[in-house]
C-alpha cells in the first residue's frame, strides 16, 4: 500500500496542509489502517519533492490531532484517531458556543455563523 499523496502547486492550500489533509482523510476513512506505518519524514520528503521540514510540519499536525503516532526509533503509524477527533470537534464546539453566548448572539446568528465558516472550509477542498 502507498500513499499516493499528490501536491498541488498551484492551490491555495500550503503543501504540508495538503500533506495532512490528505493523510487524514484516509485515515479516518479508512483507506489507512490503524498500524500502518507511515514513511519516514525523509522519505515521504524526497517522494514528494518537498522539504523535509514541511513534511515534518504536517506530520507534527496530524500527532497533535490524534490522527498518527510517533513511537522513538520505530517509526510513525496511523494512530485509532476517530475518538480523538470527536473529542475535539465537541470541545471546540462548545467553546464556539459559550463565546457566541458570551457575546450576546442568538442561537440562529450562532448557527448561520457556524454554517458559513463550515460552507466556506469545506468549498475549499471539494
């Protein structure tokens, strides 16, 4: 299995955002087993054409998102990061929802704010 991670030259996404976007979806879809063992930062750098510091950089990302983990000297893997990230999607949630509250908005200006951050986010990467 290969990660088949393809960069975008011209998007207006950085490329060690694509990098982790692209190992996240297949991640949480899936498509990337929990235990499959990532390549290096180097080798995952020279395949792409990249630095090796923005490969570190998203892979720095998807750890602090529960997506991979790193274990020393064995290498980097697909960590079970469907909990991790539900966890903080509720936490950032909920303090998108005491900020709103806080500054006095109704439920349905919080909720037309929430829907155009969310249109806006995703017509980026469709």
């Amino acid at each position: 299995m290969t990660l088949n991670i393809t960069i975008d030259p011209e998007a207006a996404d950085a490329p060690y955002e694509q990098v982790r976007a692209q190992i996240s979806e297949r991640a949480r879809s899936g498509e990337l087993p929990v235990g499959y063992r990532l390549p290096t930062v180097r080798g995952l750098a020279e395949e792409l054409g990249l630095a090796a510091n923005t490969v570190a950089k998203a892979y720095r990302a998807l750890e602090s998102d529960g997506v991979i983990e790193t274990r020393g000297r064995n290498g980097t893997f697909v960590a079970a990061a469907g909990d991790a990230a539900a966890r903080q999607a509720a936490a950032a949630a909920a303090a998108y929802a005491a900020e709103v509250r806080r500054l006095g908005l109704s439920r349905e200006e919080a909720l037309a704010a929430a829907n155009e951050a969310l249109r806006a986010a995703y017509a980026r990467t469709e």
